[in-house]
C-alpha cells in the first residue's frame, strides 16, 4: 500500500496567528488539503497527520474525511524534529508499504510530482528516496550530498561546510520510503546536531552506511515545493496556484479579461465561452455554465448558475441562477434563493430563501425573503416581502401572473393568487384571491391652501 504521511504539527510562529499554520487557505482549501490531494492523485490509499500545535482545530476540520490523526507531544524536554514527528505515525506503517512523508506546508506540491518520485524510487529499486530541486540561491534549504553510488545523505544548512553550501540541489522535505527501512532508519537517528533534534534528514545517511539504496528525484519546477513561513510566502504561493488554475480554465475555452486579477477557487467548473471580467470571486464549489457573463466585482460562492446567465456586479451566495437570466447590477442573492430561467433580478435587489420561478423579474430596489414566486411575475420597485415580525419568520406565497405595483409592503404570511393585481403603494396583510384587485392604502386628501398657511404661520 502507498500510505502518505503529513507533518502538520507545527505552530508556525511567524504566520502570528491563532490558527495551525497549515490550516490557512489558498484558492478554496488549506495547506494541509492541498498536500493530501497531491497524495491522493498520487494513489496513496491511506493519509496520516500528525497534529500538535492547533490539533483540535485540525481533527475537528477534517473529521469526516478519514484522516488518521497521530498526535506529537508539546513541551519542554521533548526532542522535537522531523524525525520525531514520524515516529508517532509509525504505528500505521508496515514493512511492506510505500510511505510517502509530506510537509503539510508545501501546499503547490502536485500529485505528478509525487507520481514521479514514487517511479524513481521504484526503478532505481532504492529503500529512501528524496524529492529534491535546484536553486540559484538555495540558502536556508539542507543539501543533498551525492557520490556515484546515489545519495549519500543530506546535511543542513547550519551544520553544512562553506563547500557544502556551494551545492544547489536541495532537500523539499518530501520522501518516498520502504516502510521496513524507515523504521530501521528511524531506530538510528540521534540528536547530535546543531539544534538537539531527531532530522528526518539523517535516516539517508543512516540507511547509506547500512550499504542500502538511497536516491533522489529532482524536479523542473522549485516552485512545487515552496515552504510557507509567513503570510508574505502565503500570498506568493496563492498567487502561483492561482495563475495555474487560470491557465487550466483559459485553455478550456473560457475567457478571462484580467486573469491577474481573477480569483477562482480549485472546486470551481466552468463552461465553454463563459466571459469573466476583472475582480470576479468565484467560490467555494461553484458551478458556471457556457455562454455567461460575468461582471466586474462579481462575487459568488458555492452557488450553481446555468447557461447565457448574465450576471453584472452582484453577490450571490449559496443559491441556484436558471439559464438566460440576468442578475445585477448590485443585486444581492443570499443563501437558498432559486431563480428560474428567463428571469431578470436587477439592480439593488435582495432575494433570500425565496424561489423565483420562471419568467418572473423585479427589475429594481426591492426584497424578496422567505417567499415561493410563481412564473410571469411582475415585482415592481420598491416591493418589500415583510417575512419577519420580531419572533418569527414567514412565507408569502405569489402565483403565476401576479403583478405586484411599486412600494407594496406584503405581509407574511400572505396568499397572493393566480393573476391577483397588487395595487402600488398598498400594504397586503390578507390573501388577494385569483383575478382580484387589492387596494390598500388611504384615501388621498388634498387640502386647498394648507402650504401657504403653514409656511406663512
């Protein structure tokens, strides 16, 4: 069996923040995700994470995903290091299985990656092989030292020689091991280092002078195996996933004015033909169809909108947007709203847990909550769906053909039936039955002359 194993315990104190390090977001998913992704497209069919530093907050998170959480203790006197951290998980390792070991902080790590690593350490028959890259600069990384007989192991940079740190292929902290010799390897390790740790680093050396295999697998890319410290190394790495995401769906026929300032989460699909302008969000696990327009400063999340929808600088959240209608601008769709096809939500409309169906439109200013909206329906401007009373919310209902005239306030729970013609300015708190007229305001009175007396008082 492939089983990865991810290092997620540590604090990250230069992140200053209350949360694990590992758990900060880059386009839809945390750090720590983003590893066990590239592990599973790998084929690893077992994750293992070990959890210290914020360990709640991470078992609590990723609960339901089937984790195997192994905990590193904290404190003082502990011995610390890679090392140490893989072995609380090595109770989860058999001699016989391929264990790829991660750092939950290299969230631009792909799964082809890991592929090819896995393939190294199979054709070179090695028992430890290490991922590794080179760098112009490679300073603050451990170095990966070789003769002719493959890796003979890799030194830090604080324990490295001035010729050692001349050497530009350095260590990702990603390896593929033979689960037999990782505990060999591990039974090993001493702390007899500049820092007092158990090093992961050290099981190469370990397995080397026992006469076993070692190699190392070096990537094209350094980019793939980035390290985030800070929120400064965060924003760059979200900034590569980014342009890679963008790419993809460049390259899938959708258009993206400004793909620098375009921000499309990993669980987003997107249709053919579909145009997105500039400092558009798209969220969550969002679904766009073919054929949409979508606006500058859109934003939507975890909604799904169907083909042709236009939809211009508006917010929708959690809803559902039929095909061929038009959103915006400035409108607002709060969670559980469901708009039908044909319609037309425009500008500075709210809509909330309410189903619009289709054909149906409130062009402008007004709010549509907790509400079922038949088809054909005319909402005019200003039309309020008064669902709360200070306890309790409740549903109006409007059916197919109604026509609801500006500034009518509807007071739930209220019935307005098929063809049923609301009158502007009224405020509706019973049913208005089919084909009928309401009329609910007071009767105008003009008084002659009263400005005059009043100002001149």
């Amino acid at each position: 069996m492939i089983k990865a194993m991810i290092l997620a315990a540590g604090q990250g104190t230069r992140m200053k923040s209350q949360h694990p390090k590992v758990m900060h977001q880059i386009c839809g998913e945390s750090m720590v995700e983003w590893v066990a992704r590239a592990a599973d497209d790998a084929g690893s069919d077992e994750t293992i994470v070990i959890v210290g530093h914020g360990k709640d907050e991470i078992c609590s998170a990723y609960a339901q995903k089937g984790w195997q959480f192994c905990e590193q203790p904290i404190g003082e006197g502990m011995p610390y290091g890679t090392g140490y951290a893989v072995m609380q998980g090595m109770s989860f390792i058999n001699d016989e299985d391929e264990v790829l070991i991660l750092t939950g902080d290299t969230p631009l790590i792909e799964g082809s990656d890991l592929t090819s690593l896995l393939k190294k350490h199979r054709d070179s028959k090695a028992v430890a092989t290490v991922l590794s890259a080179k760098m112009k600069d490679p300073t603050g990384y451990g170095r990966i030292l070789h003769d002719t007989k493959g890796v003979v192991g890799i030194v830090e940079e604080r324990d490295a020689t001035a010729e050692e740190r001349l050497i530009q292929e350095i260590n990702s902290g990603i390896f593929c091991f033979q689960g037999k010799a990782l505990k060999i390897a591990l039974a090993g390790l001493t702390t007899e280092n500049a820092q007092g740790e158990y090093y992961l680093t050290d099981s190469l050396g370990v397995l080397r002078n026992l006469g076993e295999q070692v190699e190392s697998y070096c990537m094209k890319d350094a980019d793939h195996i980035r390290g985030i410290n800070s929120r400064v190394q965060l924003a760059e790495a979200a900034r590569i996933r980014q342009q890679w995401i963008n790419t993809y769906w460049m390259e899938e026929g959708v258009t993206l004015i400004d793909p620098l300032n375009t921000y499309i989460d990993v669980d987003v699909t997107i249709g053919q033909d579909t145009v997105i302008e500039a400092n558009v969000q798209l969220k969550g696990k969002t679904s766009i169809g073919s054929n949409v327009e979508i606006g500058a400063m859109s934003k939507i999340v975890d909604s799904t909108i169907g083909d042709e929808v236009t939809i211009d600088s508006s917010k929708i959240l959690e809803s559902e947007v039929g095909r061929k209608t038009t959103i915006g601008p400035y409108a607002y769709l709060r969670p559980k709203s469901r708009i039908g096809e044909g319609c037309r939500i425009g500008d500075f409309v709210e809509v909330k847990n309410a189903v619009i169906g289709n054909g149906s439109k409130a062009s402008h200013l007004s709010y549509v909550g907790d509400a079922i909206v038949g088809e054909r329906v005319n909402i005019g401007c200003g039309v309020v769906f008064v669902n709360y009373d200070g306890k309790k919310k409740s549903q109006s209902i409007v059916e197919d053909d109604a026509f609801i005239g500006s500034n009518a306030n509807l007071i739930a729970p209220v019935h307005i039936k098929k063809n049923g013609f609301v009158a502007a300015g009224s405020t509706i708190t019973r049913d208005v039955e089919e084909g009928d007229l309401s009329i609910a305001r007071a009767k105008q009175v003009n008084k002659a002359g009263w400005a005059e007396r009043f100002f001149n008082k």
